[in-house]
C-alpha cells in the first residue's frame, strides 16, 4: 500500500534575518597573472523556520535551522562578486536537513577559473565526502571530512589529507591492508576517474603514508605534515619523510589544522592554524610558528605559539616581505616585522575580525569582520563590501545568458538547476543521457530576465552521468550532472 507523504515548508512570522545574524568569515586570496587581488569570503546566513509533513495521516511540526554559508569571488578591480561554490543546507523529506558542506577548496594554477572542492553530505547515519574538479570530474573518496587539499603543480596533481584522527584511505599491500593518510590525485590521468570509483580502489603508488598539511609554494617537492603525533618534513613529495617535531600533536592539542607554508632561504619558516571554525561561532585559536634554526652544532627546529593568551587569531603573511606578519586577536590587528618575536597593535574594529589577506609588493591589507570587508592602504580602513542588510536583496539583471552547475552534484533524487537571463526569452532547458537521447524537457516557455531556478527530480532514472543543455536568445549552453543512488 502507498502512503501520500506530504512536505510542507513554511516560514514563521518572526524568521528574517537580521544584518546581526549574518555575518563573514574565513578570507582567502590570490593574485592572478595581472596581478589583481582575487578575495574569495563566506558568508554565513541563518534561518529559523518550522517545517511540517504528514505521514500515515498524521501532522507532524518541527523546528529547524537551515543556513547559506557560501563561498563568495570579489574581484577587486571590477568590485563585482558573486557566489563561487555553495555550501547549505538542503531539506528533504520528512523535514530531515541535509548539509552539503565544503570542507576544502583551492584553485589550480591560481586561477579562478579552475576551482576544486571538496563537499561532505551527511544524512542520518549515512554519509559522504566528494572531490570535484572545475572541469566537473567527480571521485567519492568516503565518509571521513577531508582535512587538507592542495594542489602540487610540478605533477599537476592534487594531495588529498584524510584526517589525522580517522584514517580512510586503504591499500593492499601482501596479505592485508596497509593504511594511509594521503594520497596524491594526478589531474592528467582520465583513466583514473573512469577505474577508479572509490578511494579503495585507489593504486598504492599514489599513496602517501603521513597526513599532508600543506605543500610548500616556493618549492612544491617538500610537504610538511603529521605522521602518528609527529610533525614531518618530506622534501620529495611524500615519498620519504623526516620527524622534525616529535609530539607535536599532543603539545598544542590540535584537532584539525590549516596551514600557511613559507619557505626562506636558509631558515624554513612555517605557521599552522589550530582552527575550529563552528558554525554560528566562527571562532579560530592557535597560530604555532615552526622554524628551523643553524649554529656550529647543526640545524633544529623549534615550534611557538604566537599571542599565546589571545583568542579568535587570524594570520596573513606578507609574501614579498616573508619576515613580516599580521595577525588578529578578536577586534584588534598587529604587525610583526621579526616572524613575530615581537609585534605592534596597528588597527582596532568595532566588530571581531574574521579574516586577513595581506597584498604582496604593496601596503595594501584586506581585513575581514563579521559586518565589513575592508581595504586598509596607508593605515587607513575603507570598507568596501558590507553585510547585506536584508533578507530580501534587490535582485541584479544579468548581463548575459548563463547555466549554473547544478547542486548538489552527485545527487540522489532531486537537484536543483540555475540559469541566468539577460532579457526575457524563450528558454530550453532539456536533460539527456551520455549518448544523446532525450530523458526529460524541464523547461519550454518563455522566462523572465534575471535568475530561474528548477528542481529537477531523477527518481524513475538510473545511476549515471547525464547531460543537461540550456538554449536561450541564441546562446546553447550544457553542463554535466551524476546522479548516485
């Protein structure tokens, strides 16, 4: 016998959200090869709703709590942005929330045009982390939320960190299982993502035994990493590794790391971020220095903990003055000239800051808070991207016709897709399997200028790559979506 399952949303009276409640986080950047500054923030988005559905004729109301915490791109000559990569909540049936969230994302070559992430989509018990690339190639590599992506441009390869705390990645090895913390994703090898579907499948030459932090920029052959609660150094790629920190885990007590490499002749220097970035919270902590010192007796290493009683600390480094930092404690920002022997207050902020990104060969500083993106040139702050002050935004005409990736992608059954108009047209929006052959018309009218959202649900169809194509005003776009079950 079938049950009618009914799925009701429905906002309360009280559910907008205020400027108060929204606010940034986590600043990244890059310089591309004009070398304009590319930010890229999240903004996290709260929303309080009831949610109701009826089952076996019964009603049944909950409260829930689904947010927006997406990426966003400024480009800061063009002072536009728009939204990069997506990380939500979705709901599904049963009022049950689905969070696809980015736990990792970085760029290839330094281009934004080549982002890849990493999502994680937890659903009850069940659960799944997925590596996607810009070009939209997709591997399942298991449960476990990744700790570290990078990417190593001598092998055009990307290394994907398992996190220290829960191995993942498998190998055979003789007679049993050999376990590993890393392994290496090389972007030119097709036939990878076509064999190999899962992280257990993956070949053991490609692994690495110790869990990658970070790949050093300057040189891109040495890794720095944890292996059982040591912290290591290889200097070729992963293969062999050396124990320059034994017990570092356990010292600084670190549950998960992000990691700003830097390299100075003849004394390496490293700093890694014990973060804990909740959502709601936003707080960070512990910023250790790592550096290599020489004398007559040889060469040793000697981790610090920078601003030591402070809290929620950010850091940036000044790449073309490696000697010189910025680091934040709550509303306050420092500068040190001396790897932070020593440092000097040089802003203050109303509201807490949540990122930093320092501009190299200039006196140009990007400050993130919680309300502000400010730019800071000659120690003056000018806030140049504020919190939205509304729930509602005034929505933008597009200047051209464009299809979005759909999200989530890998899916199961429902996903929804984005496209954007630049007038009113008439809009084609048809999905078909890898050899061609039509599987669904999901739009074939005329649709309104600016952003069109569809659901498109996948129920009645089998696992697999599909096609999805838009024709609008002359323009033919298509983009690939897979759907997993």
């Amino acid at each position: 016998m079938k049950y009618l399952l009914t799925f009701l949303l429905m906002l309360l009276c009280g559910s907008s959200i205020s400027a108060q409640e929204r606010y940034f986080h986590e600043l990244k950047g890059l310089e591309d090869s004009s070398g304009t500054t590319q930010l890229f923030y999240r903004l996290y988005e709260p929303k309080n709703r009831t949610c109701s559905y009826q089952e076996y004729g019964q009603t049944y109301t909950t409260n829930i709590n689904p947010y927006k915490n997406h990426i966003y791109h400024l480009d800061t000559e063009l002072n536009s942005d728009s939204v990069i990569l997506r990380d939500y909540v979705q709901l599904s049936g049963f009022c049950q929330e689905i969070p696809y969230k980015i736990e990792s994302y970085t760029f290839i070559d330094n281009k934004v045009t080549k982002p890849v992430a990493i999502y994680e989509s937890i659903y009850g018990l069940s659960g799944s982390a997925t590596l996607e690339t810009y070009d939209e190639n997709i591997f399942q590599i298991g449960i476990a939320n990744p700790l570290g992506l990078n990417f190593q441009k001598s092998t055009n390869s990307l290394i994907v960190t398992s996190p220290i705390h829960e191995i993942v990645i498998k190998a055979v090895s003789g007679y049993g299982a050999t376990l590993k913390k890393t392994y290496r994703f090389p972007l030119n090898q097709d036939s990878l993502w076509n064999q190999k579907s899962y992280y257990d499948d993956y070949p053991d030459s490609l692994l690495i035994d110790f869990s990658v932090l970070g790949v050093v920029d300057y040189n891109d052959d040495i890794f720095i990493g944890f292996k059982d609660s040591s912290l290591v150094l290889s200097y070729d790629s992963g293969d062999t590794s050396q124990v320059i920190i034994d017990n570092f885990f356990e010292k600084h007590s670190m549950f998960d790391a992000s990691f700003e490499p830097l390299l100075i002749p003849p004394s390496p220097v490293f700093y890694l971020r014990n973060k804990a970035n909740y959502i709601g919270n936003g707080v960070s902590s512990d910023i250790i220095r790592v550096r290599e010192f020489g004398d007559f007796a040889g060469s040793r290493w000697e981790d610090h903990e920078l601003l030591k009683n402070s809290e929620n600390k950010r850091i940036s480094i000044d790449y073309s003055n490696p000697d010189h930092l910025y680091l934040s404690d709550t509303t306050k920002v420092f500068f040190s000239e001396d790897y932070g022997e020593t440092m000097q207050q040089i802003l203050e902020f109303d509201e807490e800051v949540t990122g930093l990104y320092k501009k190299p060969d200039s006196d140009i500083l990007y400050v993130l808070t919680k309300t502000d993106l400010y730019k800071v040139e000659n120690g003056q702050p000018t806030s140049i991207k504020q919190v939205p002050v509304s729930n509602e935004e005034s929505p933008e005409i597009p200047n051209a016709v464009s299809l979005k990736q759909n999200y989530p992608n890998p899916f199961n059954p429902t996903t929804t897709i984005e496209f954007e108009l630049d007038k009113s047209t008439f809009t084609k929006l048809t999905v078909y399997d890898v050899v061609g052959r039509k599987v669904r018309e999901l739009v074939n009218e005329k649709r309104s200028a600016g952003t069109n959202t569809i659901e498109f649900n996948a129920t009645n169809l089998a696992s697999g790559v599909y096609l999805y194509r838009l024709e609008a005003n002359g323009v033919v776009q298509t983009k690939r979506l897979t759907l997993i079950k």
